[in-house]
C-alpha cells in the first residue's frame, strides 16, 4: 500500500472499528437510555482520533509481526 492509501485505509479501518467498539460498549455499560446515541456519538468522537492514531501505530507493527510468522511458519513446512 502506498501513496494516500497508507493514510486513509488506517484512518477508515479505525473509523469502522470505533464506531462498532463504542457502540457496543455503551450499550454493555448503559443500556439503551433515551440519550443512548447522544452518548454513544461522544464517546464516537473521542474514540475514532484515538484508534486513528493507534492505527498508524499499530499496522506496521502488525505487519511485520505477520511476515515473521509466516516466514517461520513457512520455514517449519519444509
């Protein structure tokens, strides 16, 4: 992945992933109170920013961690 890719895809993916997590976890933590989607959109707001930001930390991170077991994995099958 290059170019504009590797800035929109981990902001994206984190945009899905919050907005699933913060859903989930309000309604764990809260029910579904009459303001249940004024709070689960503030909660939205923060979240989505901050798993951004993990998202460009963590993808690489990932990655690398995914080549190295396939590549041991690989290594075991021959």
């Amino acid at each position: 992945m290059d170019g504009k890719a590797r800035i929109i895809f981990p902001i994206l993916m984190a945009g899905v992933m919050a907005f699933l997590m913060t859903a989930l976890i309000t309604w764990l933590n809260l029910g579904f109170p009459p303001n249940y989607m004024a709070l689960w959109l503030k909660a939205f707001a923060v979240a989505w920013p901050a798993a951004a930001v993990a998202a460009f930390i963590a993808i690489p991170l990932a990655r690398r961690a995914t080549a190295a077991i396939v590549a041991f994995l690989d290594r075991k099958a021959s």
